[in-house]
C-alpha cells in the first residue's frame, strides 16, 4: 500500500523545547517523492505581502530591543573583565551566552524582513547588519569556554544543553548530538535530560533513522511530568508508522490524545494539549488498523469534547486517494447519521456526490445531492442548529446553499454533455434533469441561473416534454433584464413549446398563459413579424372572456395605432370600458383627455369631456380614500380652476377645504377656505368656511387676518353678527389696530347687549389709560350699565383717581362705596379695603406719645387705638384672599408695629415726672415696646413666606428678607448687653388684632 507524504508543525513550549522545532519538518520517511520543505521558508517574510502596521510595528521595536541588548552586553564584557578571577565571572559570562542566544532570535526576525523594500527603507543598516548566525557562534565559544574553565558551575547542565542548543541551530549536529548525550550521561538528574533525548530523537528521525529516534523517543518517557513528554510520544508514533508498526503508531496517537484530556480536564497548560494534531495523524494511521464502520465509535471515544467530524472527514479523504470508494461511503454516511447537525455536514454530501459520482452510481449521486438541499433550507434541522452572527444571520446556511448551487449546476451540466454524446442513454437525461432542479429551486435570476434554465429547457423539449419546457422557457422570458438572443430565443420558444405540448384543445388556462406569453413577446419584441394579428387575437378573446387587464393592453396599442378607423374608435371605447369596469378613474382622465385633444367630431367630444369630468373627481375620491389628502386637495382645486363651468366646480373647491382641514394643514385651509367665498359667495357652506378660517387664523395667531374674516362674517352672518364685531374688535386691539378696535367697540357700547357692551366699554377704558388719560365718562358707563366684574373695576378705578388728590376722607367715603358694591369681586374689595387701612396707619402714625403726667395713661390709649383701627383694616385686606394686597398688607402691618415700638422706645419723659422715677418710666416702656416689635418681625415673617408663596418676581421677596436680616442683626448686638433688672410699671396693654 502507498503511504501518505505527511507535513507537520507544531509548536512546542518555551523553556526547553521551543528552538528544537525552528527549521524541523516532521516528514514520513517514506515521503521519498518530495524533498522536505525548510520550516524557515515557510515564515519567510514575502514581499508580495503588504507589510501591516504590526510588520512595522514589530520591526521598530526589535529596534528598539536590538538597542538595549547591545548596552547590556557592553555592560556584561565590562563587569566580566572586572570581575575576571572572581567568583562573579561565570555568573556574568552565563548571562552574556544567553543574551547573545537571544540577540540571535532578534536578528532571525529582523532578517526575515530582508525581502521588504518598505522594512529596508524603514531600517537599513538594523537590517542589513543582523546577524543570527554570528550570534548564535558567539554564544557556542561563551559556552564552550564555561565548560573549559569553570568545570564546577552549579548549572553546568543548562551551558551544556544551550551550547548543544546552539550548535542544533548552527547545523553542527554531531556537536550538538555529543553534548545533548554529555549531558545525559553526565547530569542524570537535570531536569533537561528529557529535552535532550527528545532532540537527539528529533536529529534522528531527520536524517531517517526512526529505530534510533524511538529509543530516545520512549527514554522521554520516563519522565510523564516533563512538557516533552506528549510531543516525544507522538514522536514516537510516527517514528512506529514509519518502521511499519502502525498498531503501534496508532497507541501512541491515543496516549498523546489521553495526556491531552488530562491537560485540559485539570486545566494545565493548554500549550502541551496536542490531541487536535494526534487526532488528525491517527486518520492515516487508522485505515492500517480498523475498519471503516467501526470510524465514528473509535475516533469519537478518542475525540472526547472536541468535535469528531472534521476528523472523519480527513479519514475521508484518505481514503479517497487510495480509491477505497466504499470505506469512503461508509465513513461519509457514519457522520451523517451520528452527528446530522455538523457544521462540516455540506461538505460531507459534496463528498458522498463526488463518490458515487467515481463509483458510476449516478442515481445515487443525485439522491445525495436531493438530500443535500434537503439540509440547506433554513427550516431544516441542521440549519435551525448553526450559529448566528450579531445580525441575525446563519453564514454557514448561505455558504450550503452556495456550495449546493454550485454542486448542482456542475453535475447537471456534466451529465447533460454525457447524454447529448448518447441520447440512448436517458439515465443521463434523468440525473441531469433533476440536479438542474435542485440548482432552480434556488434560482438567483443572474446571468449564470437564466443560461441554465434554457439549458434545462431544451433538455425537456429534447426529450418531449414540451409544456414543462414552456414553462420554464417563460421563466426566463419573464425577466425583462433578460436581452439579446437569449430571451427572445427563450421567449419564442416558450410559445413553441406550449402550442406543441396543447396541440388543437386550448383549455382557458392554456389559452391565458398563451395570452402571456404572446404579450411578452410583443412587449419585447415590439418588430416581431406576426404581431398585429397576434394582439387583435389576443384582445378580442380576452374580452370576451372578461380578461380585461389582457384585453386593455392590446385595445390601448390599436387605439394609439390605429384611431382614425372605425375599427380603433371601437378599440377606444372598448378600452374606456374597461377601465370603467376596473374603476381605474386615473386611467380614464388621462385617456378620455386625450381622445378629446385628438377627436374632431363635436358629439364625441361632448360625450368625451362628460366621461373626463366624472372620472377626475372619481379619480381624485380615490385618491382620497387612500389617505393621500393633500394630493387630492390640490387636485380638486385644479380642477375647478381648470372647469370653472363644470357644475362641479364649486363642490370640488369645498372638498379641498375639508382635506386640507383634515391634513391638518389648516392656514392653507384658511386660505381656501377664503378663496372659497371669493369664488362661490352664494353657497350653501360659505358661512362654514369663513367661520373655520376665522378659528385657524386665531389659533395660528394671525390676528389680523382673523379680524378680516370676523368682519366678513358679521355681514353674512346676520344672527351671530354682534358676536363676530366683538371678536373682531379683540383680535384688532390684540393686534394693536386700536383705531379700527375704537370703531368696534363704540359700536358695541350702543348695542343692546349688556355683555358685550361692559367688555366694549372696559377695552375702551384700557386704550385710554394705555395713552395716559382718564376715562372717566367710560368709567361711568360702565358703573351704569352695572355688569360685572366690570362696574366694580370702574369703581375702583374713580377710588384710585380719587385717592391720588389727597383727600383722606373723600377716599375713605369712596372705597367704603367700593366695599359695598353686593357683586364686586374679592380683589377689589381687597384693594378698596388696603387704601382704608393706608388712610387709618396715616392717621396712627400723626398720633404724637408726647405728654405730661397726668395724660400719660390717656395719650397712648389713643395711639394704641389707632393702632387697632389700622390693624383690623389691614386683616380685612388680608382676607379677601388676594395675595398680593395680602403681602402688602402684612408689610404695612410690620411697620405699624414697628413705628409703635419705636414711639414708646423715644417717647419723651413726660413733663412734671420726677427724676427718680423716670429711669423706671424708661424701663417699663421699653419692656412693652418689647413684644410689639417681636409681633412687628413675625408680620413680617409672614409677608415672606406668603411672598415665597406666591413666588413675587418684583424684587419683594429680597427686600422683606433683607429688612429682616437688618432687624436680627440689632437684635443680636443688643443681647449682648448686661441685662438690669428694673421695677415694674403699669401700662396700657395692646389688644391682639383678631383674623
């Protein structure tokens, strides 16, 4: 039996094994027929690669690296020559072996870079100057001198595998082999002796000596817990496959794939996992050993986690190169059955085709390919079962049906030349038949699915099979994009092939499909020789038969072509018809429009325009109906502009009114609605529309256009008229047109409409004080007239006018009317009230405290009745509710409590009060002058809070708390004085304001 020519590379753990493998082919000694191809070429850097940021990146820091190296080894050769004698040398000359060991891996990389024109530009002297070898030869006489003179270095055995490591890299083999064996024999301890038995073994099996090899192979062995130990025994296993033990060869395969599983079970380092490569060798071990059936149990108990499919796969193959077609089958049919949801699983069908395809079992390679698809739909099992990217998507479903299209589409076509080579031979024609339908089951409509669909088709016409041929050569016809001779060959023949397959009993369905096809051809071949007689045909049957999408087409052309005679009116009116029948309204307006502009006949004509102007607006209802209102708003108005002696006119303007309301495009609904008054003034829904446009101008804040509307309404709309001249009159006040507002509002003033009237007078009122004069004849209207709120307000107004002249008691008479009015609102009765208790804490803060002795007790009585009087009246004011006469009142309370603490506080000694007692007077003054001021800070605590209540913007809020502020800080100075306890005095006590 022929064996396999086998390439592997693997990589093995740093520390002692990784710069064995550097240049090492594991080749089969058997691979006589290729020379073996040098690990380093393989990582050869090729210029025809553009270089990546990485190369660059890469080669700037070996630069880099390259740099610091070259000081540290100065640094060695000097501390070497300073420490030479001494104890510190060998330790020194150690380090520099190994540093020029890896200077020589630097240069290895830079040297790859030697290829790159970019690289050598980027670096030229770093590049041209590395040197590995030099190195790596430095390094040798480091460590060969170490031997020589420092026999007794505790790590003898680490210089005497580097050198041998060394001279592995330099091709010194035999040097190399002589000092891995030295350290064997000499440090049978060392933790290296399996790193150097592994490499002499790697030596050997190199140069084919695989007995030899496997003894140093299986010494590594010995030593299960060294990181050489799976790579050695699958070492083994290969040096066994080539001294023909492939039983042997194969049990080695499985204790790298036992090892493996422990790697990965105790979590070890995954590095020293190789069961993926022991796997994949065991497959060409496998067919020396085991028979096919038994593949799946074995190679999935040896797989464990790790997926078995690819790996029967490669057992596959192999067995294909050596023509073993029913092993082949039988692996192939093993994953299919054990693992049906594969990610492999297309491939192994391509591969169960391409088998029976070798084996001449052609049916049987179409049933596989039948099976194939059967996987490649999205619904299938394998399918649902792939894995989805981030869009949702099944990449590996599209790449089956690619790779199944491609399968398909190349069997079909094989076996076609096959038949057509021998049409006696209709197996051919069958499996090709059904391979082009599996490939047309995914047909993609490009250049390369059209050509096959013909191909089929004449395979089926060949073979008599003329309405499936039809069929499909329709499919093709079918695609406009299909041009040249292929589809007008493809479309005659699909006539062809149908008149053939009915011969003389055309059904109605054979007879549509004709009706098709024959429409096609025309449309497509709009020069074809049978053309006339093949569309007068076709429209006359299918309107007879109700085919009216058929029979339109072809009375449109004759129409066009021919309607100077008699023959194409009756093909216009038949095509009216349909039209009509299928309520294509657009249809009949472009039509009817047409006929008219080319017709002569006056009688026509009429008959014509009546057709057009019921289809324009059925057309533009239908527009309509669809949701597309603007469009169909702007066409009702075209169309009353374009007939404005159509009785439909007015109707059609109306309804772009309505749609442009129900778009919401309502200012353009205004504006129609407008022109709908202009236009028409005497219809029924004027009224509606100026009413409407009146509504949207306001909400759009077009106040004078909404004036303009109102005033139109107030003549048309008799009964709502006084309503309409008072909005009007708002909306041009609002808009400042105060000299038309004056106008509407005097007239209103004089109508009979109490309502109406007080607002009219109140605007009037508010012009006037807006240019600084005093309305008082409008005021006194207003009072008359007796609506309110508006009377109270006027009311209020002659109190403040009142109130300015000065006159206390004339304005304490007024606000009292105020006061008494039975319906003025609260906040003029508070304001009425406030100017009372302005005129009462005037009068309280006039009362002088000055007096003799005798009047004492009698002057602040009075004073503090005063104080009351202004207190209630300030409460009054409060109560109304008003929040800001309230703030303002509570602030004016404060200083009434203020200024009355203060007159005690500088109350004058009373005349005849003797001179011992007026140092008691003080006191007992000033202890009642105490609480009153506490009572003056809480008011105004309370205008605060009520002030922040109500979130006054006028700067109020500041202020009182400032003012508070002002009072605390005395308050606080003053606590800090000693206080002296005086004599009590009897005095008038305040009386608490009630609320």
């Amino acid at each position: 039996m022929k064996r396999l020519k086998v390439h592997h590379i693997l990589t093995i753990t740093k520390a002692t094994v990784v710069g064995l493998l550097v240049g090492v082919n594991l080749f089969s000694s058997l691979a006589d027929e290729k020379k073996p191809v040098n690990v380093l070429q393989n990582l050869q850097y090729s210029t025809k690669d553009a270089e990546s940021d990485a190369d660059i990146k890469s080669l700037k820091t070996e630069m880099l690296v390259k740099k610091v190296e070259k000081n540290a080894i100065l640094q060695l050769k000097k501390l070497i020559r300073k420490h030479r004698g001494s104890a510190l040398e060998v330790e020194f000359l150690h380090r520099l072996g190994e540093l020029y060991m890896r200077r020589a891996k630097g240069d290895k990389n830079i040297e790859l870079h030697r290829h790159s024109d970019y690289s050598v530009s980027v670096a030229p002297k770093l590049i041209k100057t590395a040197s590995s070898k030099q190195n790596m030869l430095e390094a040798v006489e480091i460590f060969t001198k170490i031997q020589r003179k420092h026999k007794n270095f505790p790590r003898m055995d680490l210089v005497v595998f580097n050198s041998a490591f060394a001279n592995h890299l330099l091709e010194n083999k035999k040097e190399a082999e002589r000092l891995y064996w030295k350290l064997i024999k000499t440090f049978p301890d060392s933790s290296l002796v399996p790193d150097s038995h592994l490499a002499i073994g790697e030596m050997a099996f190199n140069q084919k000596r695989f007995q030899f090899a496997l003894k140093h192979f299986e010494a590594v062995k010995k030593y299960p817990n060294s990181r050489v130990y799976p790579y050695s025994v699958y070492k083994a296993g290969w040096a066994k496959y080539n001294l023909r033990d492939e039983m042997g060869a194969i049990k080695e395969m499985e204790e790298v794939v036992r090892f493996g599983k422990y790697i990965h079970d105790n979590n070890i380092d995954a590095r020293l996992d190789l069961r993926r490569e022991a796997l994949a060798d065991m497959t060409i071990f496998y067919e020396d050993v085991y028979p096919a059936r038994d593949a799946y149990k074995y190679f999935k108990t040896q797989s464990g986690e790790l997926d078995v499919a690819p790996t029967l796969y490669r057992l596959s193959r192999i067995y294909e190169r050596h023509s073993r077609h029913d092993d082949r089958r039988t692996v192939l049919d093993l994953v299919i059955e054990h693992i049906p949801t594969a990610k492999i699983l297309p491939d192994i069908y391509e591969a169960h085709v391409d088998n029976y395809e070798q084996m001449r079992n052609r049916k049987k390679s179409v049933v596989k390919i039948i099976e194939f698809n059967s996987i490649c739909i999205p619904e299938s099992k394998w399918s649902v079962a792939q894995e989805q990217n981030e869009k949702g998507e099944r990449p590996l479903v599209s790449q089956c049906l690619s790779q199944l299209k491609d399968l398909s589409l190349k069997m079909a076509q094989k076996w076609l030349r096959l038949w057509n080579k021998n049409q006696h031979h209709s197996l051919f024609a069958d499996v090709s038949e059904q391979a082009f339908e599996i490939f047309l089951l995914h047909d993609s409509q490009d250049e390369r699915a059209n050509k096959a669909r013909v191909a089929y088709s004449d395979l089926l016409f060949k073979r008599g099979k003329f309405r499936k041929a039809s069929e499909n050569y329709a499919v093709v016809g079918s695609r406009g994009a299909v041009k040249g001779s292929l589809g007008h060959d493809s479309r005659y023949a699909a006539l062809l092939s149908l008149e053939k397959a009915v011969k003389d009993k055309w059904s109605d369905e054979d007879e549509k499909t004709f009706h098709d096809l024959a429409e096609s051809y025309v449309k497509n071949h709009p020069k074809g020789k049978y053309l006339l007689d093949v569309e007068f045909k076709k429209g006359l049957i299918a309107y007879e038969k109700s085919k009216y999408e058929e029979a339109a087409k072809v009375f449109l052309v004759i129409g066009d072509q021919f309607g100077h005679e008699i023959k194409g009116k009756k093909a216009q009116d038949l095509y009216l018809d349909i039209l009509n029948l299928k309520k294509d309204y657009k249809g009949l307006v472009a039509y009817s429009n047409k006929l008219i502009k080319s017709t002569k006949s006056p009688i026509r004509v009429k008959k014509l325009k009546e057709i057009f102007e019921q289809s324009s607006l059925l057309q533009i209802q239908a527009m309509e109906e669809s949701g597309k209102w603007l469009e169909a708003a702007q066409s009702y108005q075209k169309f009353s502009v374009d007939n404005p002696s159509s009785k439909l006119a007015a109707e059609s303007w109306w309804n772009s009114v309505e749609l442009l309301y129900k778009a919401k495009k309502d200012s353009q609904g205004a504006a129609a609605a407008m022109s709908f008054y202009k236009k028409y003034p005497d219809e029924k829904n004027v009224l509606n529309g100026l009413f409407r446009a009146a509504k949207t101008y306001e909400e759009l804040l077009e106040l004078e256009q909404a004036a303009d509307v109102l005033e139109i309404l107030v003549k048309k709309d008799k009964k709502s008229s006084l309503k309409w001249l008072s909005l009007a009159a708002d909306f041009r006040f609002l808009s400042n047109d105060l000299r038309k507002a004056k106008v509407h509002y005097k007239d209103l003033s004089q109508k009979n409409d109490p309502t109406l009237a007080a607002h009219a007078l109140e605007q009037l009122a508010l012009i006037s004080e807006n240019h600084g004069q005093f309305p008082a004849s409008t005021y006194e209207n207003l009072i008359k007239l007796g609506v309110e709120p508006q009377a109270s307000i006027a009311s209020l107004k002659e109190l403040e006018a009142i109130q300015k002249k000065g006159n206390e008691s004339d304005t304490f008479i007024a606000a009292k009317k105020v006061l008494g009015r039975s319906g003025a609102p609260a906040f003029v009765k508070a304001k009425a009230r406030f100017i009372q208790a302005e005129i009462l804490e005037n009068e309280f803060v006039r009362q002088s405290v000055k007096s003799n002795v005798e009047r004492i007790s009698m002057v602040l009585s009075i004073k503090t009745e005063k104080l009351e009087k202004a207190q209630r009246a300030y409460q009054a004011a409060i109560s109304y509710g008003d929040g800001e006469i309230a703030v303002q009142s509570l602030l004016r309370l404060a200083g009434c409590y203020s200024h009355y603490s203060s007159s005690l506080n500088t109350m004058p000694v009373p005349a005849g009060l003797p001179e011992s007692e007026v140092t008691s007077f003080k006191s007992e003054i000033g202890k009642l002058a105490i609480p009153i001021e506490e009572k003056g800070i809480e008011t105004l605590n309370r205008a605060l809070s009520e002030a922040k209540r109500l979130k006054l913007r006028d700067g109020q809020i500041a202020k009182i708390q400032k003012k508070i502020d002002s009072i605390n800080l005395k308050k606080s100075r003053s606590s800090m004085l000693a206080q002296i306890s005086i004599p009590e005095m009897a005095l008038p006590i305040i009386k608490e304001a009630q609320p």
